[in-house]
C-alpha cells in the first residue's frame, strides 16, 4: 500500500511543471477553493460515522454504519445539486462566477456522493485487511486525476477541466475499491438490517459526530480561512501558488497518512495502551529519521527547484515551499495518530487541541495578514504549525495513556537526526552544481540513517514495525 500510494504521489507531483504551463495561478486557486469546499462538505457527508465502519465485530453493525453514512452523504449532495439549479436558474451566482458556477455546485454534489461511498468502502476494504486494494486505489486516484485534468483542458475550461477531472478520479478509485468491499461474501448491505440497525448504531457510535465532526471541521476551516485570508490581500494568484506549493510540500503526509492510518487503526482498535503507545513512537521515530534529510535538503533547494521546473508564471513560489517544510515534516510523522483518539474514546481531546489552535491560527493570520507580506504571514503560520504538531503529539501520548519515556526518546532521536541533517546539508549546498548536490543529499540521508540503525537502537524499532501486530487485551 506504501508503495502504491507513494508511486501516486509521485505522479502528481512529477506533473507540476506540465500543470503550470497549462493552468493559471488565478486558475488552480480557485480549485484549491473546491477542493477546500470539498473537503468541508466530505466531513457533513456522513457525520464521520464513516471512520467507526472499522469497529464493530458484527458485520450487521457496520453494514448499518454505511448505511446511515451513504443516506447523509446522498441527502447533503442532492442538497447541493438544487441549491446550484436555483442558483443558476435566478442568476443568483456572482458575476464573476456566472460562467463556472453550474461547474462548481454540480462538481460539488457528484464529488460528495462518491466520496461517500468510497470513504464507505475504503471501511470494509480495512475491516478485511485488503490495504493493497487500497493501495491500487490510491495509485487510480492520482493517475485518473493526473489524465483527467489535462485531457479536459483541451477540451474545457481550465476550472471545469480541473473540477470534473478530479470527479473523475473520485469515482475510479470507488470502483477500485468496490470490487472487494461491494462482494456479497463481504458486505452484507441489506435494506431491512440497514433500517433496523441505523438507530443503533447512531446511538453506540454518537461521540464520532460529536466530537470529530467539531475536529474536522476545524482542521479544514482552518486552511480554508487562511487561503481566504491571503487572497483577500494579494488575489487567487497567491492562493494559487500557496495551494501548490502545500500540495507539494504535504504530499508525503497524504502517502503516510493513506499507507499508515487503516494499519495503525486497526492495531490500535484491538491493542492495549502499553504495546500499541509503543508501536506508535516506533513508527514516529523511524518515520521522522527516513524523511528528515529529504525534506531538510528540499527546503534548502526550494528557490531553485521551482525556478527550474515551473513555468515564469509560477515565479515567487519557493518561499512558500520553504515555510510549510517544518511542519509538513512533523505532520508527515504523526499525522495518523489522531486514530489513537478514535480507539480509545479520546476523540473530545483531539477537538480541543484542533478547535484551540485554529483560532490561534486564524486570527494570527488574519491581524499579520493586513500589514504584512503573504510569504512573511505563511512562515508566521509554519512555526506556529510546528510547535502545534508537537503539542499533539505530546497530548496524544499523555490522553491516550500511552508511555512517556517512548515519547522522550522519540524526541530526542529527532532531535540528533534534525540537527545532523540540518550540518550536513547546509555543507552540501555549498556545491556549486545542483546535479552534484542531490546525490550529496542521498549521501547524507543514508549516513543518517545508518547511524540510527547502529547506535539508536533502529534496528530493533524496524523489527517490530515489519511484525505489524501488538499484542491483545484490555484497553
């Protein structure tokens, strides 16, 4: 699933200088915005009832949750598709809309209702352990997404181009998904079972929408305020290049978060406090070992690497790379703990950790944002990601129970393998040629990486990531 995930990433990130030289900046923020909108109706669509699907033991009872999940998801998305006819129909949309936005409303309710159903079915496929499938998905997803886009810009617009080519991959990566979990052996998704147990399971399951819609919510409002908020002051160009470059820079925490999170959820749903605490600052450690020296040395590269494959259009976005950097690698190493919340019943700490900082967030951003640069207000919201990514990693330890000397070593391996990374690369990248460099870094990224195996004790944390288990009992 790693593997597949990865290669998808890769795609997507391989065909960015063709993107910029198709699509406007002005152009691709304004899909960030539907991605953003997306992004904020998925979590309506369904009340998270989606991420208990993994759960229960009772095949009946999760057929029930997809069930009650697939009813919202259908009742928010014809929502929208008439809310989009009135609009289109009174002329309601503003001017500047008027030409996409039957585009965008019904791009909107087709996206919400395939996404239902795959996040539905991505339930079943971890409830089988069938994480190659939903790895075959993800590469479908990123490949489909990638074709799409760019076949129906020479067909389309550039934003119905971009919004129907992302429907698209939505809907390839269901039919992926639905070749295991739609089965009849596997998925006993009957009419009369559904109706009996939707109540049921509305009641057992109720902390999912009380607590994690909150949590959800914040985290997409969130990035969605601060795009709002930068092109309010500088234009969807600025919120077109910050929409690239957070696409770039996150796409490892997309890899991990797909590839880890179902693992994880599924160890931890099953595990006690003790091993599965273990497990999980096994998994951060050796996570942010592997990917420091990369993410360090693309930082530092940032400038150059845009200039070089982006097209002129596209100039000024390497500052913005080099802001999200630190977080995105703290994030990238930690970002499927929150599954920790949702197996131990925690999820009211995970909303108070989300909730507090997207205030802090916003409104730091809003106040900077009036008399400041964007890229100065950025790296103002990097470093205060970073020290939050941190606190809920601490937390996580803390409300979960898990043990706290794990967490110090953790940090303190982190913080070698950062400092060394951070030496040497900058001794790299006084390397006058940049084809020399990169196999520098490779250089760099092996020796650290070695040194933790030999004397940090890696090699034992890498045996017990390959076992993939931890023992059962009493949470």
């Amino acid at each position: 699933m790693g593997a597949l995930t990865a290669a998808g990433q890769l795609l997507i990130v391989g065909s960015l200088p063709t993107y910029s030289r198709i699509f406007d900046p002005s152009t691709y923020g304004e899909y960030v915005i539907f991605v953003g909108v997306y992004t904020v109706v998925s979590v309506l669509a369904g009340m998270r009832y989606d991420s208990a699907i993994v759960l229960p033991r009772s095949n009946g009872l999760a057929s029930a949750l997809s069930a009650l999940v697939m009813l919202i998801g259908l009742t928010v998305s014809a929502s929208i598709a008439v809310l989009t006819l009135l609009a289109v129909t009174f002329g309601l949309a503003p001017d500047h809309w008027a030409a996409v936005g039957s585009h965008f409303g019904y791009g909107l309710a087709v996206a919400t209702a395939v996404g239902t159903l795959q996040r539905c079915l991505i339930g079943w496929c971890v409830r089988g352990s069938r994480f190659l499938l939903m790895g075959c998905g993800q590469f479908v997803f990123c490949l489909v997404t990638v074709v799409a886009q760019l076949s129906f810009a020479h067909i389309i617009g550039q934003l119905p181009a971009l919004i129907w080519g992302y429907v698209c991959a939505l809907g390839f990566q269901a039919g992926c998904l639905a070749s295991y979990a739609l089965h009849p052996r596997h998925f006993a998704w009957t009419l009369q079972g559904s109706l009996r147990g939707m109540k049921v399971v509305a009641r057992k399951y109720r902390r999912f929408p009380a607590y994690m819609v909150g949590y959800a919510l914040a985290s997409s409002a969130r990035d969605r305020l601060i795009q709002v908020v930068l092109g309010l002051g500088a234009g969807a160009a600025v919120v077109g290049r910050f929409g690239l470059a957070y696409r770039v820079v996150f796409a490892p925490n997309s890899l991990v978060y797909s590839a880890v999170s179902p693992v994880f959820f599924a160890i931890a749903s099953r595990g006690s406090r003790l091993p599965v605490g273990r497990f999980a600052a096994g998994l951060v450690e050796a996570a942010f070992v592997m990917l420091v020296v990369p993410y360090t040395s693309f930082a530092i590269e940032a400038p150059v690497l845009t200039d070089a494959l982006l097209s002129q259009k596209w100039h000024g976005t390497g500052p913005y790379l080099q802001a999200l950097a630190g977080p995105a690698l703290l994030l990238a190493t930690t970002c499927w703990l929150d599954r920790a919340f949702d197996s131990f019943r925690r999820q009211h700490v995970a909303f108070s950790l989300e909730a507090s900082f997207t205030v802090i967030a916003v409104i730091t951003v809003g106040c900077l944002s009036r008399f400041m640069d964007p890229v100065v207000v950025v790296w103002t919201f990097g470093a205060l990601a970073l020290a939050y990514y941190w606190i809920y990693f601490l937390s996580t330890f803390i409300a979960c129970g898990f043990p706290l000397p794990d967490f110090r070593r953790a940090c303190a391996t982190g913080l070698l393998a950062l400092g060394t990374a951070l030496i040497f690369s900058a001794l790299v990248h006084q390397i006058p040629a940049l084809w020399l460099r990169l196999p520098a870094y490779a250089s760099v990224m092996a020796g650290v990486i070695a040194i933790w195996i030999r004397f940090q004790g890696g090699a034992g944390i890498l045996r017990m990531l390959v076992k993939s288990r931890v023992d059962s009992g009493s949470t």
